[in-house]
C-alpha cells in the first residue's frame, strides 16, 4: 500500500488529498494520502517522524529545503532549484518536481499556441518552474520571456532554469506590459499581483493563474471581464499531481481521463468552499 502525504505550511486548504484519492480509486490502487502542516525548517525531523511515508508532495515552503535533504535530486529539480515531489525506494528518499510538467500539460490541454512573447510575474519556485516549461516551446526558444519581480536577487535562478531562452527582467510597477505578450502567467502568492488589476486593457494573450486558492483571484477575474483568455490554476495542480500519481505508482496512466474526473473534483470542492 501507499503511504503519501501532502507538506507545506498552509496546509489546510489543499485540494491533493482529494484528487489524488480519486486517481488511486479510478486505477484501482490501495493508497493512504494525509496531509501534514510542516513549516519551514522542520521536513528533516518530520521524516524521522514518519518512517511509514513512502509517497510525499511538497508544497511552500518546502520544495527548496528539500533539495538539502533527499538522498538523490533529479536533473529538473537542479535546474530549477525546486522540487514537489519525494518517493522513498529501499529507504532512500528521491525528489524531482512534476511542476514543470504540470505548466507544459495545462498549457497543451488548452491549446496554447505561442508567439513567441510571454511573461511571468514573479521569480521564486513556481516561476522556475514555468520558464523551465516554456523554454521547451519552439516558438518561445526564438522569442523572448519577460519578467516581472521584485527580487534582483533571484535572476541568476532564473536563467539558470532556462539557460538558452533570452529573458528580459522587469522592476515590479512595469504594469502596462501584461496586455502586450502571448501569454501571462502569474506565479505570486495570493493577493501580490492584485496591483496589476487596474493595469488589465484588452489584452491580447492568454492568462494563466498558478493559483487555485483564493478561487478565484482578483486578476483572473479582471481578465476574463475584459474579454482574454485564461488557465486556471485547477489545472496546473490538477496535471502536476496526475505526474506525481505515476511516480508513486509506476502506473503510466489516461492523463486525459483522469484530468477530468480530478478537475470535475477540484472544482466542486472549490465550489463548496466559497459558498457557491
């Protein structure tokens, strides 16, 4: 049997106990699946705590520590300098990150097609993640990745994880941008890109928000008013957990199946939380 979790601090509004709980159901797998609040600083005693985990997904502020921590790192989880995702396999502990594919299946489910341009609005783990994804996009090899951050500090990690994409760094109030690229993915924590609500006007490419809690955000909303196109973060988690389930059970599975029954899930629960 599977002994998974979830980790991060927040915790409690994570939807991954529920879906992931439907996939092992829909595959027929025997699997437990908890979740744990774990603050930062404290993933090495909590696995001494639990030798019975043998499945965990990270979440903030977990998926850098752990780098640390792991007795083996993939390759993508050095690029980006970020991992989600630790299986145990003869009592060692192995991390990779399925966020970068969780981004490349989003955007293919709902037929992104690039121009080239593209934006991303922040610079920690998730963004690492997102500019990893799109440096595989033909299109966007030959074109240029804008972003917008706050923290010079981290743009050595950035072209670290798309070391042969052209990125142009933006300083924060650099607004007017987002209604000019193919694509707009916000990859901040919850309320930060709020400010750029005011700045939304007609905007010509696709939105795509890393977020799933609030549901939905304020800017999400703002650009479907205005008339553009828009990824929700539903499913970015939805695609990054379905990678996670083949890790954990060496089952290669229906993404496009599965996809369904773990959105058709997510949003309900979303739906029951906000009252709806």
């Amino acid at each position: 049997m599977i002994k998974a979790a979830v980790l991060g601090s927040p915790i409690s509004h994570s939807l991954s106990p529920q879906l992931h709980k439907i996939a092992y159901e829909i595959l027929g797998v025997q699997a437990e699946y908890s979740r744990f609040d774990v603050k930062s600083g404290g993933l090495p005693d909590f696995l001494v705590e639990h030798p019975e985990l043998d499945a965990l997904s990270l979440t903030m502020p977990l998926k850098e520590e752990a780098l640390f921590i792991a007795d083996s790192v993939s390759q993508i989880s050095l690029q980006i300098q970020s991992g989600n995702t630790l299986s145990k396999k003869d009592g060692m502990w192995n991390l990779t990150s399925t966020d970068v594919e969780g981004f490349i299946q989003a955007l293919k489910v709902n037929n992104f097609i690039s121009d080239g341009t593209a934006l991303i609005i922040g610079s920690g783990a998730t963004a690492r993640a997102c500019v990893a994804a799109l440096a595989t996009d033909v299109r966007i090899q030959k074109g240029k990745i804008h972003v917008i951050h706050r923290n010079p500090d981290r743009e050595k990690q950035m072209r670290a994880a798309a070391p042969f994409i052209d990125l142009e760094f933006h300083v924060w109030d650099s607004f007017p941008i987002i209604n000019d690229t193919s694509l707009v993915v916000n990859t901040t924590p919850a309320g930060i890109a709020d400010v750029f609500c005011d700045f939304v006007d007609k905007p010509r490419g696709l939105y795509f928000e890393a977020l799933y809690n609030p549901w939905p955000t304020l800017l999400f909303d703002r650009w479907g008013s205005q008339g553009g196109g828009r990824i929700d973060g539903i499913d970015l988690l939805v695609h990054q957990a379905i990678s996670q389930v083949e890790i954990f059970t060496g089952i290669s599975v229906d993404r496009k199946t599965l996809s369904s029954h773990m959105r058709k899930k997510a949003l309900e629960l979303l739906d029951q939380s906000t009252g709806k």
